[in-house]
C-alpha cells in the first residue's frame, strides 16, 4: 500500500493539533482557594450545596475594592471558582 500526498497531509495535521495542544498544556498558574479560617465559610457552602456559583456568592464580601481590590488586568469577578480551584479536602 502505498501513502499518498494527502496521508502525509492528514498525519502532518496530526501532528500540529498534537504539538498545540501539548504546547498550551501544563502547570496551572492560579492559585487555588487557601483552606484556612478566612475562606471555611465557602468550603462549608460547597460542601453543603455541592454548587459553585452558590460558593462565589460569598467571594466579594471580602474580596471587593474597599478591602482587596483585584489586579487591574483580573477578568470579570463573577466566576471565581473557574479559575481558582478549591482545595481537596476529606470530608
């Protein structure tokens, strides 16, 4: 069987879907949610409710401008927990 123009075509496209999608894979770079004092109220809320955006609800108590205000290049504030992952823990 011989391989044609259009099978190195199909494995050279292969091959670039497979070099992107290694090249954007790796280590996160956002920090997760600490497991301490300050943030217990958002594990016990996940761990109760099971829901996410019922979590982020209570983020922008303490999270706001008038007491930690986000980077300035920060995405929009309302999806927290896309982004910053909570820790595992035993339930």
């Amino acid at each position: 069987m011989k391989i044609g123009p259009k099978d190195w075509l199909f494995v050279a496209l292969i091959g670039a879907v497979l070099a992107v999608v290694l090249s954007i894979s790796g280590e996160e770079k956002t920090k997760k949610v600490p497991f301490d004092e300050s943030h217990q109220p958002a594990y016990e809320t996940l761990r109760k409710t099971g829901s996410k955006i019922e979590t982020e609800k209570g983020c922008e108590d303490c999270h706001n401008q008038a007491t930690r205000p986000l980077p300035a290049a920060h995405p929009p504030k309302n999806r927290c927990l896309f982004c910053h992952k909570m820790k595992r823990v035993a339930p």
